[in-house]
C-alpha cells in the first residue's frame, strides 16, 4: 500500500532542464530519507543524491553537482530533483527511494521504490 511515485522525464536536449518529482503515499515521508537513483541501459543502478528526513544532509554525486539540486516539501510527501544543464550521459531511468530517517550508502537499505522515470538527453 506503501508508494512513491516519479514525475516529470521527458526528452530534452543537451543543456537543457528537467525537475523530477517524488510523491509518497501510505507513510509519511517526513521520517525517511530520499535517495534519488539512475539506471542506464547496461549499467549498475547509482545513486545521485539522497536528502535526510529533516534536510540537514544533502548529498551529490560528484558528476551531477553544480547541476542538480534536491530539495523536500514534506506538507506536500513530495520531494523534488531538479536538473539543470542536462547532458547526454544522464539518459537514464531515475528512481527515488525512501530510507528510514538517514542517508546510507546500500540500495537495500531502502524500504520503499519507486517505477522509475525516463530522461532522455539527445540532439
């Protein structure tokens, strides 16, 4: 009954913007981390960032800082991604998850999953 559901891919050129959306339903989001993931074709699923519960941690993937930025609405379960400065590389499918309180660095320490979203970034 547990969800988090991801909103706002799309196709995009190079040097372009999208903000990604994370909506939690069926548990508070407020007492959870969110991770935000990525999995190219072939490739191992990798965290992008993750926000803790009260968002006095906010981390980045070295590739995507400067250019990405987390940030939580918790009145609204919703956390965002937004992307900036788009390149071909972050073509994937992006996933949020949700974490019990603190950002940790294993997938399976996440409780909750989203059904991905497709970026794609392409002339």
């Amino acid at each position: 009954q547990s969800q988090l559901v991801e909103s706002g891919g799309g196709l995009v050129q190079p040097g372009g913007s999208l903000r990604l959306s994370c909506t939690a339903s069926g548990f508070t989001l407020g007492r959870y981390a969110i991770g935000w993931f990525r999995q190219a074709p072939g490739k191992e699923r990798e965290g992008i960032s993750c926000i803790n519960y009260d968002s006095s941690n906010i981390n980045y993937r070295d590739s995507v800082k400067g250019r990405f930025t987390v940030d939580r609405d918790n009145a609204e379960n919703t956390v965002y991604l937004q992307m900036n400065s788009l390149k071909p590389e972050d073509t994937a499918v992006y996933y949020c998850a949700a974490r019990h309180l603190v950002c940790g660095g294993s997938l399976a320490g996440y409780e909750y999953w989203g059904q991905g979203t497709q970026v794609t970034v392409s002339s």
